[in-house]
C-alpha cells in the first residue's frame, strides 16, 4: 500500500513544517547584502554559468534593508495566508560569507521579529569556516536552523563547466561538519546541466539519497538574461528538457529517495521577465500537479525503492 503524507506521495517541506510546529509556516526570501567568492574574485569572477544577477535572489524583498525586506515579502505572504509563522530564508549569493560580526548582527537581528521561529541559510560548501560553523552551532541551539548547500551534481567535471568552484569532496566535508553539530543539511540538484545524461541526473540523487541529511531541492535548469549561459545556448550547446522528461527524472527520483529526507522543492521559478526557456516551466503548478498524477499512475512514492549504498554511506559520518 502507497505510503503518504498528508495528501502527498512524498515528505514535502510544507508537511514536514505543519507537523514540527503544528500550524502553517512560510519561507521569507531574504537578500542580505552578502557577496560570493565565485564573484569577487576569490575563486572567479564570472560565478556559475546558470546564476542571474542577483545571485538567486530574485524573488527577494526591493529593500535593502533586511528587516524592511522580511515585513515586505510578510505582508505579500499574508494576502495568501492571513495566519502563520515564518522561516527567514537567507537567499541570495553566499549567506556565510562576510565577516563573523557582520553574520552574527544579520542572522540575529532576524531572528528575533515577532512569529519567526527559525532561520535557513543557502550557502557554498567551501564558505564554512570554523568560527562560521561555531556560530551556526550557537544559532542551532536557540531555533530550528538548517543549511542549504548548492552541490548541483556530483561530477566534477561538469562542475568544471559550470564553474563551480569546488569539488565533490569539499561538499563531502562541509556535510560532515554539519552534521557533527546537529545542524539539517538541504542539498540543491539541477536537472538539465550541460552534458548530462538521465543516468547522470539520478546518479547524483542517489548519492544525495545516501547523506543522512535532512533534505534535498530539486531544481529545472533555467535559462536566463545576462547570465553566461546565454553564450553556451546561442552555440548550440545547450539543449532544454522537455516537460515529460523533467517529470520523469522527478518520480524517479521520489522513488529512490528514503523516506525521512524532506523534498523542500521540486520544481524552480525564474522571473518571467528573465527566462529564455525553458518556457513550460512558468506553469509551475501543471508541473506539480503532473508529477502527483505520474506518482499516483505508476504507483510509487518516496522511497519505495530506496536502497541504501554502503560505499556512498561510509563517507558520511
């Protein structure tokens, strides 16, 4: 018999959140102002490929003000939902890279508004340092927090074409300092990546399914202005999923994922004012409901056929 949450086939955030805290909570998109070092020149200047101008922060507040930015996107939630508390999602560019003071005076001011009752962080595996991980432990004894890590894939060599910056041991690491202090790991993978096959694709699911960690996002390669995938699209180097497809790797994804690990996204937004393609992404919502009417066709839900990988496992403490 299929196993459900709620009224899902799989463990999406939204019921992971109702059933912690027993009420609606929503995610507030912050921009807090920092930079990356895949910009600034630390380790590039161009950032990846696919990143838009504002670092993926392009459903943030217009503020630059954070508090002003966290009542902004509030007040928009709250047409919705007239009742709920509120995760601060600290979005765009690398949320651990600034000095320890500057994190600290971000990080807290936030967290003590009125109904917010934890923080989530999106950051790059290589921007953890110690005295980060050492605040990031304190802010995890006084609220829920969790880290998002942008692996992407698991081959490096297309992390080379991406440019990402790093390598899969570097995210290796950061995962286990994490969770050597408690604190939930969320893992991003895209589909669509240049080159990759959907053998590719769910290879990195896999290894993400074997982490221990707390969740993953999935997320459709977009296509935007003014990034420098451009280029490689006007080449005829990049060639979009097709809508079936991307389902497709969705549900078998959801098949092989383990139970626990919560599905915080399964599709992406992009401005639609920015995208290029692929365009059938705009209807998020066709996406959503297709992947559940695909689950419920098939008969599969998340982790029906998950299988545990001993030599993925071992890396992971």
């Amino acid at each position: 018999m299929a196993k459900k949450w709620g009224d899902k086939r799989y463990n999406s955030l939204n019921y992971f959140l109702r059933e912690k805290f027993n009420e609606k909570v929503f995610k507030i998109s912050l921009d807090a102002g920092f930079s990356c070092p895949n910009r600034d020149g630390k380790i590039s200047k161009g950032g990846c490929i696919f990143c838009s101008e504002r670092g993926s922060g392009d459903f943030t507040g217009k503020s630059s003000d954070i508090i002003e930015q966290f009542y902004e996107v509030k007040e928009m939630m709250n047409k919705k939902w007239k009742s709920g508390k509120y995760i601060a999602y600290f979005q765009a560019y690398t949320n651990t890279y600034a000095p320890i003071e500057v994190l600290r005076e971000k990080y807290y001011s936030i967290l003590n508004l009125k109904d917010v009752v934890g923080i989530a962080i999106a950051t790059r595996p290589d921007c953890l340092s110690l005295e980060v991980l050492e605040l990031l432990s304190e802010i995890n004894k006084k609220t829920y927090l969790w880290v998002e890590l942008g692996l992407q894939t698991i081959s490096d060599e297309t992390a080379k074409i991406i440019n990402r910056g790093y390598s899969l041991e570097t995210y290796i690491k950061a995962v286990n300092e994490l969770k050597k202090r408690d604190i939930d790991v969320v893992t991003h993978v895209i589909f669509g990546l240049l080159g990759e096959t959907k053998e590719d694709m769910l290879k990195t699911v896999e290894f993400v399914a074997n982490t221990k960690t707390q969740g993953i996002k999935i997320h459709l390669l977009h296509l935007m202005k003014g990034t420098r995938l451009v280029d490689y699209y006007k080449e005829g180097k990049l060639k979009f999923l097709s809508f079936d497809e991307y389902v497709d790797l969705v549900v078998s994804s959801i098949n092989i994922l383990p139970e626990n690990m919560v599905i915080h996204r399964l599709t992406g937004d992009s401005p639609r004012e920015l995208l290029i393609g692929p365009m059938w992404s705009l209807k998020k919502w066709e996406v959503l409901n297709e992947i559940d009417r695909r689950l419920d066709e098939k008969d599969i839900w998340q982790g029906k056929n998950y299988a545990q990988r001993y030599e993925i496992s071992s890396l992971f403490k």
